[in-house]
C-alpha cells in the first residue's frame, strides 16, 4: 500500500469536519490558535475561533460602563486573531460569547456538532493548582467531542 493510499485510509478512520478553538485571547493564545488552524488546514475542516467573556472577570472597582468597552476590545482581539490564521485555515470564523466559559463553549460544540475542541492550558508555577479551576479541565469534563488541550512550552 502507497503512502496515498495510507493516508487516505487513516483520514476516513478519523473524520474532523468542524474544530473549535477555544481561546483565553492572552498573548500565549497565538500558539494554541496556529495549532487549530494547521489542524483545520490537515483536515480540511471548517475552524470556528471563539471567546467566551464573563462579565464577572471584572474586578468589583470596574464600573458597568466598562463591560462594554471591554467587550468591543476583546472583540477586536478576536477578529485579529482570526484574520491571522486565515492564510493557513481559510474556513475561519469567529464566535464572541457571552457567560461562563466552559459551559457556553460545549454549547456551542453541541449545536454546531464539533468534531473537536482545542484549547488550552498554562502551568501555574507560584499558586497551587486546587485554588484556580482550569477552565480546559471544566471544558473536557463537559464536551461533546474530543478536546485536545495545548500546552505551549514556557
């Protein structure tokens, strides 16, 4: 059997039609979304490019008025991002979301039916893992679909 052959055999065995990358839209977010992208790219999937905003992110001092502007710049940032990528994986659209990230993001996974989450997680060196719930840890837990969690080296 020829490397063609086997290559095709292997992406009929694993189709991935539709990934979501499940960004935090920090500065390490680049990595795990150039990861989604070639993924999407190898399998000629669809990559839909999501942030999940949570109002309660804002400390008690912000003011109301700020969640607006801050939904607009992490709007921004996403659209970036995805424009980005679109050289690598040009099936690439962005969903901004709004509530508790894990559960709006297995949601979404379910009412478009994903075939995979990527996302991420960071190593925490100086506050100890029980105190922050990993949100790629809420997010496997729930998913509809395999979740591939990147972990960028520091």
């Amino acid at each position: 059997m020829n490397t063609l052959a086997i290559e095709q055999a292997e992406t009929k065995a694993i189709s991935i039609r539709r990934i979501i990358a499940a960004l935090d839209l920090t500065k390490r977010c680049e990595a795990t979304l150039d990861y989604a992208a070639r993924l999407a790219r190898s399998y000629r999937a669809s990559l839909c490019v999501t942030f999940v905003f949570s109002p309660h992110m804002l400390s008690e001092r912000d003011k109301y008025y700020l969640i607006d502007e801050r939904q607009t710049e992490f709007r921004r940032q996403l659209d970036q991002l995805v424009n980005q990528v679109r050289g690598i994986a040009p099936r690439c659209k962005s969903a901004f979301l709004v509530g508790e990230p894990a559960d709006r993001i297995t949601t979404l996974a379910r009412d478009s039916h994903a075939d995979l989450i990527v996302t991420t997680s960071y190593q925490r060196r100086f506050i100890p893992r029980s105190f922050i719930p990993d949100k790629a840890i809420k997010i496997v837990g729930r998913a509809p679909c395999p979740v591939l969690v990147y972990r960028e080296e520091d």
